[in-house]
C-alpha cells in the first residue's frame, strides 16, 4: 500500500485506503465480534495500512472501545480518525447530540476514553446539524488542537457552501484550518462530483470516501437478490436502468483482468485518486478478513484509459445547474476560444 499527505493543506501521512470499522462490535444488532474484527485490522495493517476511521456511535461506542485496545501496543504507527454528532448511546438526549462547542468537547473526552489514547489526530463532525454556527464549530476544533486533544479537524456530510465558509473562516481568523472532508463517493454515487469535490481540489482540502462499494451494489452480489445490506443500508433496493448498464460494464471489465467487480469499482476510485491535485482516500468497512482480501486484492489492478472512458461514461450524472450553463458558455466567456488559455486545475477558487 502506498501513502499520501492528508490534503495539500497539512503534512499528516496516511495510507491510500482507510479502514472503516463500523462493523466493529455488535450494538447495532450486526457486525463482527471482537476476534473476528482484530483479524480484519491485522490484515489492514500487515497490507501497510495506518489510517483507521471511527466514530463515537459506531455500534455505540463499541467500535471505538474495539480500536482502543487494537492500537494500544503501536499506538504511534496508527492515524485515528472519530466523529462525533449523533452521540454514542441508542438513545441520546438532545444534550448529547449535534455539533455544539458543549457536544464536541464532552463527545471528545468521552471518546479519549473508549480509544484508551490522550489525543485523536482527526476529528470529524459527523453530520451537518443544520443548527450549530460554524464559527461555534470551527473555533472549538481551534481550541481542542490547541489543547493537544485533537491533531486536525474536518468536516463529514456537510454541504460545500458550509465547508468553503468554514475553511474561510479559519483561514481569515488565524484559526486551525479545516484538514478534509468526507464524503459518499462510488461509480454508483458522483454527485460529490457537482461541488464537493471540485471545492476540496481548489482549497487543497483532503477527501475521504464513504461506502465506495455502494453499500455492496457494485460487488454485483445483489444483481439477483433483494437481500443484503444495501436494503436495509438505503432503506430500499436501487436497481435502476443505468445501475443495470453499469454492472453490465464493470463485469465486462473485470473479465478482461480476470478478477472480481468490486476490483474494479475500487481501481477506478484509485485512478481517480492518482489524478486528482488533492487526497482521495476510499474508505473499506470490511466486515470479515475475507471480505477485506478481497477488496485489497484491488490494489494489483490498473485501468486503461480505455476502460476509464467507459466507466466514466456509463455511469456519468447530469452536473446542473450552473455547471450546465458555464459549460455551454465557457468557449465564448474565454474569448471565443477556450484553447488559448492553460487552464489552472482546479480552477480557482
């Protein structure tokens, strides 16, 4: 496995993929037992894997407790990322849910605890509350990297409008600047591709990319079934006419390599990554060492451009607006001919 900056903002050395540990533990009602999930994290971290992703309710608290004692003897070699938001109890109070200074200083200390560890190198707010000021969030990541409790700070599941103006803010006011976003992002979900991901390149931001399988859609396991976790994950089977199309082309490609779908699913967010001016880390919630097997196995696999181009193709979504209009008018804005000038990439933000 190779290793990258988390963005062009900060010099925190991570893995190219990340290991998601939602399945670790069982409050949720699924998910691995702790044996089975210490041999999902040995493979991560014999395959050269460092950057391990939780969060405070994953299985309610489990997941963290679980990471804690697996980190505990090379606690130094491990970049650990939590979130916090949704409270880590299945019933939290109001009190102990959103992204208040009060909430994240309280969920912080809490999660110290379960990690067994005196500080989280990167802290997450999990989701976009739609109530607490960014100013709030922004100056209590200052405060708790300051303090030494947290390394970076980034936002996960925010709009970009949010994330632009949190990183403007920080920025203007001498505070710690955002380190990253994430973000759900696959062959089967581009919409990232409409402002997220256009905003991390230009203000250098990295991205870390949820469910990149799409909740198991692209393995082709639920071709023919309607059951799984990508039912009860989205709340309802996705099965549309391009979904059809798109499995169609990745099972052609995956027989010119010889290997499995999710093989390519995974090396086309690879080549994304390789050719993108910030960090693009996918995220694998492997829930058995099997499962993780299978999706590093990916790692021996390069596209063509070729095979890009038809990928890109099959599964291309409609950017909107203005992006429609700005491409309809791009040659005439540039004086008639976009091709005389050399185009900053990503553009200017």
């Amino acid at each position: 496995m190779k290793y990258t900056t988390f963005g062009r903002n900060s010099g925190l050395r991570v893995s190219e993929l990340a290991l998601g540990t939602g399945n670790f533990g069982t409050g949720w009602g699924y998910g691995s037992e702790k044996e089975e999930a210490k041999q999902v994290f040995d493979r991560y971290a014999d395959a050269g894997g460092n950057f391990i992703d939780t969060a405070d309710g994953y299985q309610f608290g489990q997941s963290e407790q679980i990471v804690g004692e697996f980190i505990a003897a090379e606690r130094d070699r491990f970049v650990v990322a939590t979130k916090y938001t949704l409270g880590a109890h299945s019933t939290p109070s109001v009190g102990q849910t959103g992204n208040s200074r009060r909430n994240m200083i309280a969920s912080v200390e809490n999660s110290l605890k379960r990690l067994n560890t005196d500080r989280i190198d990167l802290l997450w707010a999990h989701f976009d509350d739609q109530l607490t000021p960014l100013e709030e969030i922004v100056r209590a990541f200052d405060d708790l990297i300051r303090a030494g409790k947290i390394h970076y700070a980034g936002l996960s599941n925010f709009p970009a409008w949010r994330i632009a103006r949190a990183e403007t803010l920080a920025e203007l006011r001498g505070w710690s600047r955002i380190a990253g976003i994430q973000v759900e992002y696959s062959l089967v979900q581009r919409t990232a591709e409409r402002e997220l991901l256009p905003m991390a390149e230009a203000l250098g931001l990295a991205a870390t990319l949820w469910s990149p399988l799409g909740g198991g859609l692209l393995t082709g396991k639920y071709r023919q079934s309607n059951e799984g976790r990508l039912l009860g994950f989205a709340g309802r089977l996705v099965h549309t006419e391009q979904d059809t199309s798109l499995l169609d082309e990745i099972i052609f490609i995956a027989q010119e390599h010889q290997v499995q779908p999710l093989h390519i699913a995974i090396a086309w967010l690879r080549h994304k990554a390789a050719n993108a001016s910030t960090s693009l880390i996918p995220i694998l919630g492997s829930r058995t060492a099997a499962q993780l097997d299978d999706t590093l196995a990916a790692l021996n696999v390069t596209l063509s451009h070729e095979q890009m181009a038809r990928l890109d193709k099959v599964s291309s979504i409609t950017l909107g607006t203005p992006h429609d209009q700005i491409a309809g008018t791009l040659a005439r804005s540039q004086g008639g001919d976009s091709s005389l000038f050399i185009t900053p990439r990503p553009p200017r933000a």
